[in-house]
C-alpha cells in the first residue's frame, strides 16, 4: 500500500540559512503590502476620513464669499468619494459623519451655531450622506475586488513559483523541502509532511524547520488516524478540535499518500475554511510531482529488475546445461562401476574413472568460475594489492595450465627490466589463466601462444595472442558479456564467464581489456595496468661475488 | 600388521571427504586416525602421537587457526592444512602460525600423497640436518662452501641470493610464505617489504632458470609465498 519509498530516512534535509531568510522576506513583503488595504491601520483611516473633512471645511471658509453652502456640500462630497476609495467605507462613512456638524457650525448661516435655518441646507445635507454612504459602498466594492484580483495574482505568482520550483526537483527529498518551504512562506505557518514507513510513521523534514523555536514534532499517532481515515483533523475541525495543530491528509492518484501537519498555534479557528482550496491546490501540486517521482524510480527499478532476470535466466540455463551434463555423465559412470563392477574389464573400468575425474574437474572449475563471478559482482572482493613482478604471475599462470597446455609452445616476450606492479597477484594470474586457457581451447593444437609485455608511459600492457579462430568483430565488446559465447553449442565446455571475470578483475585495477583480430588469423586479447604509484625502492646490495 | 606404518590423524568434519581420504590413506598403508573436532583432535594429537597431521581449516568447533597455534606450543607434529579456495590470507596466516603445507580443494589425492611424502620424508631426515649437498635437477648446491653450480657452471650470487635460495632449499618442496622468508633473509623489521622478494626472487629465476618466465623449480605459490620444486611431478 505504500507507494512511497521510505525516502524520509534517505535525506535529511538541511535548509540552507539563505533559503529561509529567502522565505521569511517573502512572508514580510506579502503582509505589508496587503496591509495596505486590509483594516489593520484601522484607527489611522478614520483619522484620516475627519481630518480631510476638517481640512476641507478650512479650504471652504475661505472661499466662503465665492461659494454657496451648497457647492460647499458638493466640495464635501468629493472629499467623502476621495475618502471611499482611499481608505475605505467605515472612514468615509466616519467622514460624511464629520461633516454634519461642521457644516452647520462653519458653512451653513447661522455661522457658528450647530442650527441650520435654511431647509435647503438640511436637504441637502441628507441627500449628501445618502450619496456619500452609497458612495462608500460602491467603493468598497472596488476596493474589495481589486483586492481579490491582487491577491488571486498574487496566488497565481506564488503558484506558479511552487510549481517551476518542484518542476525543476528530481529528488523526493527535494520536493519535499520546497513543499515545506513555500506553505511556511504562503501560509506562515511551521509545517511538516509526514509519510508512511514500511511499519511506522516518519516525520519530515528530520533537521531543523524554518523558524524558531526548532521543530516542532507531529503527533504521530494522530498522522496515522488521519492516514487510516481520510479526514482532516485538529483545530477548527470537528476531530480532535483541542489539538494545536491541524492534520491534513495528501491524496495521490492511488490514495492518501501522506500527511501535512500544521503548527496551529497562531492559526485562528476560521483557517480551514478560508484557506482550504488554497492549502488543496498546494498539496495536489506537491502530491503529483511526488508521485511523478517515484514512478521515475519504479520504472528505472523494473529496468534493473529485468536486466537481472534475464541474467538470471542466462545463469540458469547456463548451469543446467553445463552442469547437468557433467553431473549426468558421473552419475552414470559411478552406477555403471558399482552395479557391473565384476563383469567389467580392467580397461573399461579404468575408462569409466577417469571420464568421472574429467568431468567431475570441469564441473569444477565451472563452480569456481560461478562463485568466482558471484563474487567479483558482489563487490566482495577487497584488492590485495602488493608489489608483484610481471614474470612471476604469468610463471605462476602458466604452471596452473601445465596439464592443459601440454606440449603447445608458448612464447613470452618482456620487455627488459620491467618495473614491479601493484597488483592484487592471485586474481591477475586468474586472469592470465583465463585468456591462455581460451587461447589454448580455441586454437588448433601446436599453434603457438605468445604472451607480450610491453610498458607504454603510464601503463603495462599485457597481451596474450593466439591462432586461432579469432572472433566476429561483431562480437568485440559483447564477448567480455556474462554468459555470452560466440557459439552457443559449441563443444567446448564453458559457461562463458572467463572473460567476464577477466574484465571485472582487469576494471578493478583500473584498466581496460579488450580484443581483436591479429592479422594472419587469430585473436589477440590485451589488457593494461595503469602504474598508480612509482614502485618503492630498495637499496641494493653490493654485488658481492661468492666463490 | 602395519604398527611400524606412520600414523596420520585426519581431522576433517565432511563425512564424505573424510571417507575418501580415509581410504585413500589406508590402500597407500597408512594408518589413519580420524576425528571432526578440533578438541578431539587436539586430544588426539596428545595421546597418540601421530607422525603428521591433515587439518581442515573450516571446523565446527574452533577455527583451525587455533588448533594450529595451540598445537604448536607444545608440539613439532607437521600440519598439512586444507582450505577452501580464495582463501589465501588464510593459508598465509595458517602456515605464518606454523602448518607445513597447504591444499586448497578440490585437489589431486596424488599431490596430497606426495605431500604428505615429502613431509615424512623431511621428518626423517632431521635429526641428521646438517646435510651438505643438495642435488635438485640441474642445480647443485654445497652450503658450507657457498657454491652453486647449474649442470657444470659455477653461478655467482650476492649474499642476500645465497641466503633466500639456502632457505627455500631447507623447506625444499615445501611453501614457504613471504613474511618467512622476508624475516629470516631480511630481518623482522622487513616483514611487509614484499618488494624486495620480487626483485631478488626474480635475479635468482634469472640466474637458476632456463627459462625464467615459465620456472621449473623457484614457483611461485600467488598470494602465499614460494616453494623450491624437488622436480617434476609436485
């Protein structure tokens, strides 16, 4: 049921000094710029709506001689539209208020007295305020609308933030932290995601969160409620309403696939019902690109997973077959010895034994050369490396092939004072054993085999050359494959593993192997040792003669 | 019958092997003791007194490593140790701990009873080790005089050659390890200085050999250490 990986405990994220205070600046510039329009300056707008009326009223006594009470009124009512749209509906409404009593006290005769005499002045006066709050109300609309549109581009560049950030992340751990990131920087909230383990829950990001004071911790248990369940939990929720904190589960095209928690301390009751389809367009974007993630990963697994069935596959069939057949012929041997044992003769007898000790040494030396593989692949093998001549392991090389070998001639030309080599001497013989014991089966008897060292500027290189059937140049890259062999039936036991061993051996040391066709027939197979360091010195003894 | 017969103690834990080299031994008429114990092994080694001993290195009780070392605080009997193969740091550190030889499976019973020859034959010998002369194909060598000759020349050899050759010549057909060899040619301080032994082992070969490239006596045991060949068929 898991569909994510228990990536959590793969990286720790740490968020870089620079990402956060990125974040945090990002928060603060957010806050006062939509300040400016939100009732925070609440007491300083209504300031401003009855100063304008008093600053107009000023304006107006002086052009008292020039001016009807009633232009004055209209003066007035401009000040209040101004007002609206400026600061707001309660300051203008405030300021039309303002205006009652100034205006009869300064404008309207009798000056200075709160009366009015003239009805038309108080008419008019009623049809201002009835203007003005009609005015403030249209206002506010406007206001309240470009608010929206601000604040929905402000989403949308947010969003659009978000998702250019995940585009860009490869790692789940990255998406992650960019989640976590940008709902801290939208929401101002701390926040964490949360995602199933294999048998428990995991809590993420491990390291540090945003703010101060450090990580705040989920509540687990109640992560696995709201994973189990579906439903969004914590504060202003109908579930668990006391915790401090708020529990929401991220659906993924298959199912819930983790869980947001989110500090809920300085969160009020109503955010939920505010934020939700903002807080769900964020999930879905981070819960896709996880999503998208992982199936990246699941795919490039079931690649690897078929590259290893189909080696498996070439294994098994390789040792069924070459080691089934020895199997089989010892079987039958060892039976045929032991229930006819009186009626054989003493030649078919010895016969019959010694076809057991061939095939039971071939199926040997097949075992060794699976296990040997097996081995080399596991990354088992540590390198022993030690200062080795050149002659030695190829001495050594050609006295393990002594039965095989025979009376074939064998020619090795060194060059003269070859330096020592820091090599790991049993799996390099292994490998000069390999390339001889090929050299020597694929090629007609008595036809030589020659092994040349020669030394370039920074490698040894070492090439065993035979004449015989060479190889397909086709075949070139593909022949050092496991399992591979040229010709799939051919009478010549083999599971086609020498030379794989060759190239993981020669590859350990840092070298390359590789095959071609020698002019004339025949293949030549030459693989070099980069010299790592300068081989140590030794202080010579006099060359003291015994006599 | 065959009281006056050497008495090899086999301690080997696999039943099947066990068989095979019980019978092997028996027709070759040797008398043969058997345990799959360490501890009983190491009893056994302590009551009956067997001229060799062959030694599974993988035992179910204690590591062989250990049966070794605790035999040889009390006890000169020769070990042959088997061992499974990619084991050489095992095998060095067998024979370091003083077994005599080594066998890594699957091997030839015909080497094994050669080995085993070879060891009886060198136990035989000791009390009268102050041997002179020795022949070994070609090469002749008189330790006292400090002479080698190859068929009828005369070799010359530096001080460190004589020594290196007069070692492996005393442990001839036996494997001697490189931390051996490096500590009595060159002294224990040399021990992890295996250069030198490629270098000088390979003035030798040069000297000795027909053929350096392909040496019939000087061989090389890779990862382990050197062992001067008696002949043809070791």
């Amino acid at each position: 049921m898991l569909v994510l990986q228990r990536f959590i405990l793969l990286t720790a994220v740490h968020f870089s000094c620079n990402k956060i205070t990125q974040s945090i600046e990002a928060e603060k510039l957010k806050k006062t710029y939509f300040n400016k329009y939100e009732a925070e300056s609440f007491n300083a707008s209504l300031l401003w709506g009855v100063f304008i009326t008093l600053a107009l009223t000023f304006i107006s006594w002086h052009f008292r001689e020039v001016l009807t009470p009633n232009n004055i009124l209209l003066v007035y009512l401009l000040g209040v539209f101004f007002v609206a749209l400026r600061f707001g509906f309660w300051p203008s409404i405030l300021a039309s208020l303002t205006i009652i009593p100034t205006f009869a006290y300064f404008i309207a005769p009798p000056i200075f007295s709160l009366t009015i005499n003239d009805p038309e002045y108080i008419s008019g006066l009623m049809i201002l305020l009835g203007v003005a709050t009609i005015t403030s109300n249209l206002a506010k609309d406007i206001r309240h609308k470009a608010y929206m549109a601000e604040q929905r581009e402000w989403r949308t560049s947010a969003l659009y933030n978000l998702s250019k950030e995940l585009a860009e992340a490869r790692k789940e751990s990255e998406i992650i932290e960019i989640g976590v990131r940008h709902i801290q920087a939208e929401f101002g909230v701390r926040n964490t995601f949360i995602f199933p383990d294999d048998s428990y829950f995991e809590q993420f990001p491990i390291t540090q969160s945003l703010d101060n004071p450090p990580l705040w911790v989920a509540n687990l248990n109640m992560a696995e409620w709201v994973f189990n369940h579906g439903q969004v939990v914590g504060k202003g929720t109908n579930n668990f309403p006391n915790e401090n904190a708020i529990y929401v589960p991220m659906n993924g095209s298959t199912g819930i696939i983790g869980v947001l928690a989110l500090d809920a301390i300085n969160l009020s009751k109503d955010f939920l019902s505010k934020k939700r389809p903002l807080l769900d367009t964020y999930m879905y974007q981070i819960a896709h690109t996880l999503e998208r993630a992982n199936s990246v990963e699941l795919a490039k697994n079931a690649t690897l997973k078929m590259q290893a069935e189909t080696l498996r596959n070439s294994l098994l069939s390789s040792i069924s077959h070459d080691l089934r057949n020895p199997l089989a012929t010892i079987v039958g041997a060892a039976c045929t010895l032991e229930m006819d044992e009186d009626r054989l003769d003493k030649i078919s007898r010895k016969k019959l034994v010694s076809i057991i000790n061939e095939e039971a040494q071939r199926m040997s030396d097949l075992t060794i050369k699976i296990l040997e593989m097996a081995r080399l692949e596991a990354g088992e093998v540590v390198l022993n490396r030690q200062w080795y001549a050149v002659e030695e392991i190829i001495g050594s090389a050609l006295r393990r092939l002594d039965k095989n070998l025979k009376t074939r001639p064998v020619n090795i030309q060194l060059e003269i004072n070859l330096p020592l080599i820091y090599i790991d001497a049993v799996l390099l013989q292994q490998v000069i054993v390999n390339l001889l014991d090929n050299a020597n089966k694929y090629s007609p008897e008595l036809c030589p085999i020659d092994i040349s060292v020669v030394t370039t500027v920074n490698t040894l290189v070492i090439s065993v050359v035979d004449r015989g059937f060479g190889i397909p140049e086709e075949f070139h890259i593909k022949i050092f494959d496991k399992f591979f062999r040229v010709n799939e039936e051919s009478a010549q036991s083999g599971v086609g593993l020498g030379l794989s061993i060759c190239r993981a051996i020669v590859e350990a040391h840092g070298g390359e192997i590789k095959v071609s066709n020698r002019s004339g027939g025949g293949s030549h197979f030459e693989f070099n040792l980069p010299f790592l360091e300068c081989p140590p010195i030794i202080d010579l003894e006099e060359k003291e003669l015994m006599l | 019958m065959k009281t006056n017969q050497p008495l090899i103690l086999l301690i080997e834990d696999d039943p099947q092997f066990q068989m095979l080299l019980f019978t092997t031994l028996e027709n070759q008429d040797y008398r043969v003791l058997t345990t799959t114990t360490g501890e009983t092994g190491l009893i056994a080694v302590r009551n009956q007194k067997p001229s060799l001993l062959i030694l599974d290195l993988g035992l179910p009780d204690i590591d062989g490593q250990d049966v070794i070392c605790r035999l040889r605080k009390w006890s000169e009997t020769p070990i042959i140790v088997l061992s499974a193969r990619n084991q050489e740091s095992q095998i060095t550190l067998a024979l370091d701990n003083g077994a005599d030889d080594y066998l890594t499976k699957p091997f030839s019973t015909a080497v094994l009873l050669s080995r085993i020859k070879a060891l009886l034959r060198r136990i035989a010998k000791t009390p009268s080790s102050h041997q002179e002369v020795f022949q070994i194909g070609d090469i002749k060598i008189e330790l006292t005089k400090r002479r080698i000759y190859v068929g009828e020349n005369l070799v010359s050899l530096t001080p460190i050659e004589f020594n290196l050759l007069s070692i492996l010549i005393r442990h001839a057909g036996f494997v001697v390890t490189h931390r051996q060899l490096l500590e009595k040619v060159w002294g224990p301080s040399y021990v992890e200085h295996n250069h030198y032994l490629r270098i000088y082992m390979g003035q030798l070969r040069h000297k000795l050999e027909a053929d350096p490239a392909r040496p019939k006596y000087l061989l090389t045991e890779a990862g382990v250490g050197y062992r001067l060949s008696e002949g043809e068929g070791i």
